[in-house]
C-alpha cells in the first residue's frame, strides 16, 4: 500500500510527468482507495463483533458522531448510497409523528427520566436532516421502550419511512 502511494505522489509532484504518467498514477490511486476500503471495511466489522461501540469507531476514524461511521460502513458495503433521492413526504410524515410525540410528552410525561430524554431527543428530530432524522427517532423509541407512552404511531411512521426508502 505504501508503495501505491509513494508512486502516485511522485507522479504527482514531479515537474517532468506526462499526462500518461498521471493517469497512470490515478488510476493506482483509485485501486489503492478500493483496497484500503476493503480494509476498513473488513476492520470496522471485527471490532462491532468484539463488541467495540459505533461510537468509539467514529472518534477512531474522525467522523463526527456513531450515525456518521455507521453510515461511512454502510456505503463502503455498497449498502448506503449517498445521492440517494429523499422521499419528502415520508420524511414530512415521520417528523409530523416525531411532533405529536414530542408533545404528547411534555404535555404529560411519564414518571421515568427516559421520558424527558426522549422528548429532547424528538424536540431535536424536528430540525433535523433526514438521515438525523431516523436516527433520532430510533434513538427515542429506545429510550421510550418500555415506559408507560404509546409510541406505536411514532414506530410506525419509521418503519414505513424505512420500508418505502428501500
């Protein structure tokens, strides 16, 4: 691998190489990033099966959060497109349902402190971009598990935003 890329950054930074030694170089470049892709991919997967946490994967690699290396994951296992279209009204749907849920429990929260989590993780959802979005949402469903709250409209407005985006 080192060797890849001691001869793309020479080809790059030397004054005399020719438009074919370029080309040359990016496409090595372009193997090289296929290999190390596999390799992280590879590696990402061994430390989710010794139980290491998304979270502590995205400050390894610099991502900003556990959602963001999960979805780095995704797309280097070509399961995440990254241009993939958003349905509008799916996601207008499930932030409408974030809201009724939002207000459903500051109106009258349940006696747990996962209760109040819930509702400021929700009162984020509602600004959130549409990847944020699912993943607040989930993430309060979590915490709302449980607890004396119907949340089976807010449940179902995720998985039919899931299932459509398929």
């Amino acid at each position: 691998m080192t060797r890849a890329y001691d001869s793309v950054t020479a080809a790059v930074t030397r004054d005399d190489a020719s438009v074919a030694d370029r080309l040359a170089a990016l496409g090595r470049l372009a193997a090289a990033r296929k290999d190390l892709d596999s390799l992280e991919r590879g590696l990402i997967a061994d430390l989710r099966s010794a139980g290491v946490s998304w979270s502590r994967i995205a400050t390894t690699i610099g991502v900003g959060s556990r959602q963001a290396a999960e979805q780095r994951y995704l797309r280097l296992c070509g399961l995440l497109d990254r241009q993939r279209p958003v349905d509008t009204d799916l996601i207008a749907a499930l932030r409408t349902s974030a809201l009724r849920a939002h207000t459903a429990l500051v109106a009258a929260p349940p006696d747990d402190p996962r209760a109040h989590l819930a509702a400021a993780t929700l009162e984020h959802a509602l600004s959130a971009a549409p990847g944020a979005l699912y993943a607040l949402v989930e993430q309060a469903l979590g915490d709302l598990h449980g607890l004396a709250f119907d949340s089976s409209a807010l449940a179902a407005a995720l998985s039919r935003a899931r299932l459509e985006s398929l």
